[in-house]
C-alpha cells in the first residue's frame, strides 16, 4: 500500500530504531497520534510495560502475527526492524500489508491522527492473562516469568538485564516488565556470548547489570575470566531451589560484594506450556 494517509496504521520498531535514535520521535508520534506500537524484544522497553501506546512484544512465538491481528491494519509500518527479528516474507504471506521506513525518516512520515487510541491486540491482552499466575506464584523452584518479575523489581533505575538468543533469554523477552528503555537487552540472533559481553559493558560504564545464561559456554567464561566485577545468573533445571527472597538477597550480597559471581538457579521450565497455549511455539528453546 503506498498511501500514506490510511488511517489504521501502526508501528513496529526493532533494534536498529532504538540504537539509532529514533525513541523519542516514536514516542512523540504515538502520543500525536494516538498510534500504538509493537516492539520486538530487542527494542524493549520503548515504553513502560502498562503504557496505554505499548501493544506488546512481537516476534517470539509462532502465533505473535495472528495475534497481533496485523492483517486488519491497512499498513504495517516497519522501523528499524531486521529481518531476523521479523520474517518479512512470513509477513507477505500472511497477506500483511507492509512497509520499511528508516529510522532517521520517521519523525517526518506523515502518519495520520486516530479518532480513537490503536486498541490493544489479543497478544497484548491474552499474553498478560497467561502470565499473571506465574507472576504471582510463589512456589520453589521459581517459574521464570516469576523469575523474570521479580529481577525488573529487584534492579534499580538505569540498570539492565541481559540475555542470550535461547530459554532464558525468551523469558526476558516475553515477561520482563520494562520500565525504561534498554533494560532489557538481547540479541536479534544467537550470538556466543551475548549476555555476558553486554552486562559488562554495562559494567564497566556504571551501570548495575546482569547476564542471564542457560549454560556457562566457552565463550562466555572466557569473558568471565576476564571480568574483575560481574554477576551471572545461570538458569537451569536442576540449580539451587531457592525462594523469591533467598535470590533477592543472593543478588543483592553478590552485588554489593564486587567481584565475579556466578550463580545457578533452579527455575521450572514447563511454565512455558501456558505461553505455548496462547500464542504458539517459542521462536527459541524455552
């Protein structure tokens, strides 16, 4: 569709919108506009998790598309969205009506004022009814979306989480409740090493951080080993069963600490078949 002026649009904003720049003037048209904006998980955190503009995070399960109800929008706009992060010919082939439009070009695209604010889609509304039973759920070991609740709540403004292309790293991208750009990052591909590059990074700029890892790789210790102050935190099956609390206080001694601390968590990963119930296959091993 080439006319720029349909009136049901919206946004789909990947990584290369939020390394870019382009944030604030994605921000200024949803709030011009009344448009809402889906994310990919490597854009998280464009907005807060409960913004009336945040449609949900798109991308990590089969069903996302459909849920998404993307084929009743006149025209899906794609910004600074990878093809990893969407399959453009799945799109097509879905019958989506798409578009690219750069980063730098989409503070001046002319998009139109809504009548009414974009209303949230199924993935938005369906995903979070599944998930706030986990959130709440108590029991030892930790379920990761509850695990995933509680480190957003657990770090503190400026700070950031990072995951790798795999099982943890979906529960950061599914349930992680952002508050702030860049609190969450992960990667558009599997890329050794992701999390644990990042978190000390962020580290060494000042930032609180933590890498969240399915397994200590190759690559990642020897990361590690060259790190003087880091945490890790290794999700798996059969890692320490500890409380909400006990893992508080483990993250918080360890930060305060300095140094290099990995630690193993044992997390219940059949939660996922509540996900995959709603929305489909996950788009990693979770």
């Amino acid at each position: 569709m080439n006319d720029p002026t349909v009136a049901n649009v919206v946004i789909i904003a990947g990584a290369e919108a939020v390394q870019s720049g382009a944030a604030p003037a994605l921000r200024e048209i949803a709030e011009r506009t009344g448009m809402g904006i889906f994310n990919t998980w490597a854009a998280k955190g464009l907005f807060p998790w409960n913004h009336p503009a945040h449609l949900g995070t798109i991308g990590l399960q089969s069903g996302d598309i459909e849920l998404a109800g993307l084929g009743d929008f006149d025209d899906v706009v794609l910004c600074g969205v990878s093809n990893d992060e969407m399959d453009r010919l799945s799109m097509t082939e879905a019958g989506i009506n798409w578009r690219e439009v750069l980063p730098v070009e989409i503070g001046s695209f002319p998009f139109p004022v809504r009548a009414l604010p974009t209303p949230r889609p199924r993935l938005y509304d369906d995903l979070a009814a599944a998930c706030q039973p986990l959130f709440a759920e108590a029991a030892v070991p930790l379920n990761p979306a509850r695990a995933a609740s509680d480190l957003a709540g657990w770090l503190p403004q400026g700070a950031v989480a990072c995951g790798d292309a795999g099982r943890s790293g979906f529960w950061l991208g599914r349930t992680f409740p952002t508050r702030e750009l860049a609190s969450v990052q992960l990667p558009t591909r599997p890329a050794a090493g992701f999390a644990i590059t990042q978190a000390l990074i962020a580290r060494r700029t000042g930032r609180v951080s933590i890498a969240v890892i399915d397994e200590l790789d190759e690559v990642s210790r020897s990361v590690a080993e060259r790190a003087t102050d880091l945490v890790v935190e290794v999700w798996t099956r059969s890692g320490p069963e500890l409380t909400s609390d006990e893992r508080i206080d483990r993250l918080d001694r360890s930060h305060r600490s300095g140094g290099v601390h990995v630690l193993e968590l044992g997390i219940r990963f059949d939660a996922i078949d509540a996900l995959i119930a709603v929305a489909g296959a996950p788009r990693w091993d979770a």
